[in-house]
C-alpha cells in the first residue's frame, strides 16, 4: 500500500497504471478502518466513494477527467452535501439532511475529487482543541493522548494519518492553520471573500473562511485555485479573477518580511517554537531576504476584539436552531418557550452555550455600546495598523501556535488559556487577510519522548494569495522548513 502525501504523485501513478482511483479509495478506507481510535470520521460514505472513484476512473480512460481526478477529499462537519447529514459536531441537528452542496464543495465534484467521508469537528467550528464535538474528542496521530487543535482537528488528523490527500475546513479565527500546526501539515486561509461561505453553517458572518489542508502547499493552491471566485448565492463573495496560485513565483528581488517579536523573544511562547521560529528567519536571511521585527501596539485587544465579535455574531447566527424548524427537539415540554430553552439546552454543548451568553450579553441594549461597538472600533484600529506594517513589507511571519499540540483535557476547565491557542492567528481574520500554516522543525520533545510539530505562519495582503503560496513554497522545497 502505497501511503501518497503528494497529489502529483497521485496523478503519475494513475498515469502509469500504478494505481487507478477504485483501489485508491479502497487503501483510504482501509487506513479509516485501522485508525478508528483517532476518531476522525463522522461518516463514511464507503459506497459512494468506490462509485465515484469506478465514475472517475472511466473519465481518465476516455480523456474527459477534471483537474482533480484521484484526489481523495474529506469535508469538515460544517459544510453541507446534499443528501448526506451535517450536524456540526452537535446534537441539535440530530437527524438533519442537508438539503444542498455547498459551492466550494460543488466545485471539486465538479472537477472529480473524490469525496470519501464527513470528518469530526468541534461543535459549530467553536473551539482549538477538537475537544467541544458531540461525537467526542478527535485524537492527535503523532500522539493519541494529545489534542490535534481545532475546530478543523479531524480534517487535520485525516491528512496527517494518510486517510484522505486533503482536506476542507473552516477557518474562523485559525481553525485550518492551528490544526496544521499541530499535525504537521499545510492549513490555508484565504482572504475573506476569496472562497463563497454558501453551504457553510455559520459561525461568525463576517470571519468565517473555508480553506484547504493538505500534505504539500502546491496541493493546497490548486485546491484554492478550483473553490475560490464569484457565486450568485453569496454576495460577500469577491468578483475578482482567480490567479493561477499554484504557478505564482516570487518577485526577483529581496522580500522585505517582518516578523512579530513577541513570537520569538515571548516567555508565554513556548521555548521549542521560539527557537524553531527563530531558525526559519535567520534561514530567509541567509537567502538575501530582508527579516525585520514589528511589534503590534493591540496585540492584546485581539483576542478580546475577536471573542466579542465572534460571540456576537454566534448569538444572532444560532438563533435558527431553535427546535422547531429542524433537528433536536425535546420531549419534556410545556409550552412553546420552554420548548426553545430546553431544545437548545439539550441540543448544545457547553462551550457552545457559553459563547451565545456571552454574545447575547454583548448585544444586549445595556451593554452594546461598551462591548459591541466598542469591539468594531478597535477592529478598525487593528485593521489600521495591519494596514501600515503591510505598507513596508510584503510579508508578517510568526508562530502558527504559542506552543506544539497539548494533552486531551489539559485545557477544558481553564477557557481563558484555551483561547489563548489562538493568539496569533485570529489578526488575520479579525483584518480578513489571507495566512498560511506550513511545518516547522520541532527539536521539542514531549514528556514520551515523541517530537511535536510545529508551524510557522505567514500571512500577505488582502488577494496575495499567489504571493503567499510561492514563499510557503520555496520554504517547502529549501527543505529549510520540514515536518516537525
């Protein structure tokens, strides 16, 4: 069994006759079946898959197959398939059938990926631990007793563990770089706006990104380049021309890239991903770059600035599922307002009730002002500064994560050092600029001695995504930047 990290590998052997996609799908449901202790998958769709694989494989017999013939992909519990469940990692929509295919989603069937399975994810993507989900945690490969990070931990988990090529996530406020991060691979987000959100349950409106994680950042571009572009259905959706972000190659001159010093000299960073971040730039250096440091004067209004807004839109966005309309509805009622309270508490989970308090409290008339407004201020603010370092260098370099994946349930009685996980990939939603997450050597070693990977993260202007790729890129092949 051939275990392919590469979709140009995939394409050769199908060139070949190496391997055609039915027995393709065939290995990966194999791994699926002796990795079930990672908990990755909410569903399967075994025959299906094999369907579409017999379907795929004739195209390529008689010329016809799109771009992304034989590769295998997973799609995170938010994002809807029409005739399959969704349930976004929660119990309130127990029993729901997507009733259509979200466009990113529509868009590789379009071009002959192979959809193999729903993969688990925390409850409505709200989470950085993978640990919120309904259907229990999802487990870390390198390290089962570890967190992959969230909400795209399954996603992550499947490309890590070679149970799918790639695969599709959400990115709210680091939900596909995070889990890259702690997994060890490629995580994606591009620009809001880049890639319509039609069929994504939402989360928080004005945030939410769909991205692709994948083994390699070539993988991940082209996945770019086929979801991302104009939709009817989502007006939010930029009507910029898609780039061929997968044959995007850097300027000939030295890049001027800043990097966060808080990334690198921080005592709340771990030791291990200050050193692996500090190699990576003196590495650019090395190749003639110019590397300097930028300090953020709101670095500490991030989080604040992105937990209220996000809590607020969460408020307004999961009011709809109320018990009436669709999914869990409890038995033991009275009347219609006791039917709405008891629904939604039954229906949610902790960390998901949590946020709508904390977001209806932000909205509420007393407290709108001082939080909400107060909050959209300061995203400007932050906006602003963003602005001003991007209008001296091209690119801002930090740590993907303060520190390399954590144990299960090291951080579920403490919220606030949870959210810190985020700390520094939330600015790129919180301004709407595209980021990427790709391996960083990891010499840190954790208490089983087994090494943890870690990311580095770099984020470009709005719609550099060709940019953006090409640095990850030539980091990749410098073999400068390797799986820790």
């Amino acid at each position: 069994m051939t275990l392919y990290r590469s979709f140009s590998a995939v394409q050769s052997d199908l060139k070949t006759g190496i391997i055609t996609c039915r027995r393709l799908v065939e290995q990966y449901l194999v791994r699926i079946d002796e990795h079930q202790h990672l908990n990755v998958f909410t569903e399967v769709y075994t025959d299906e898959a094999r369907q579409q694989a017999d379907a795929v494989d004739q195209k390529l017999t008689n010329g016809s197959a799109g771009r992304l013939a034989g590769m295998v992909i997973g799609i995170k519990d938010v994002l809807n398939y029409a005739g399959h469940s969704v349930r976004a990692g929660s119990k309130i929509l127990d029993g729901f059938t997507a009733q259509f295919t979200a466009t990113a989603v529509q868009r590789l069937i379009d071009e002959d990926a192979i959809i193999i399975g729903r993969q688990n994810c925390d409850e409505f993507a709200m989470g950085s631990s993978n640990e919120n989900s309904a259907f229990g945690p999802v487990r870390n490969a390198v390290d089962p007793e570890r967190v992959p990070g969230g909400s795209s931990g399954g996603s992550a988990v499947a490309v890590q563990a070679g149970l799918c090529l790639a695969s599709i996530g959400s990115d709210t406020g680091g939900s596909v770089r995070q889990p890259a991060a702690f997994c060890g691979v490629v995580g994606l987000k591009p620009t809001y706006g880049r890639i319509s959100r039609w069929g994504l349950i939402a989360y928080a409106s004005s945030f939410d990104c769909i991205g692709p994680i994948a083994n390699t950042v070539e993988d991940a571009a082209l996945l770019l380049e086929v979801m991302a572009g104009p939709d009817d259905f989502d007006s939010t959706v930029s009507s910029r021309p898609v780039a061929s972000y997968s044959q995007t190659s850097l300027p000939d001159r030295p890049l001027r890239i800043a990097y966060l010093r808080d990334g690198v000299e921080s005592e709340g960073v771990d030791a291990s991903v200050r050193e692996a971040t500090q190699r990576t730039i003196d590495d650019l250096r090395a190749m003639g770059h110019i590397v300097e440091p930028v300090e953020l004067s709101l670095l500490s209004s991030l989080l604040p600035t992105y937990y209220i807004l996000t809590t607020a839109e969460a408020s307004s966005n999961l009011s709809r599922f109320d018990g009436v309309r669709y999914g869990h509805r409890s038995t033991s009622v009275t009347d219609l307002l006791s039917l709405y309270k008891k629904s939604r508490t039954e229906g949610f989970g902790p960390e998901v009730r949590r946020r709508i308090l904390l977001g209806t409290f932000a909205l509420s008339a007393s407290y709108y002002d001082a939080y909400y407004t107060k909050a959209q201020q300061v995203r400007r603010l932050i906006r602003e500064e963003t602005e001003r370092v991007f209008a001296q260098y091209d690119f801002l370099l930090s740590p993907t994560t303060p520190t390399p994946a954590f144990r299960l349930g090291e951080k579920t009685d403490d919220p606030l050092q949870m959210y810190l996980a985020d700390i520094f990939t939330v600015q790129a939603n919180v301004v709407g600029y595209p980021a990427i997450s790709i391996p960083n050597s990891s010499d840190g070693v954790s208490e089983a001695q087994v090494a943890l990977p870690i990311g580095v993260q770099i984020m470009a202007p709005p719609f550099a995504e060709g940019a953006l790729v090409a640095l990850a890129r030539t980091l990749e092949e410098s073999r400068l930047v390797t799986k820790g």
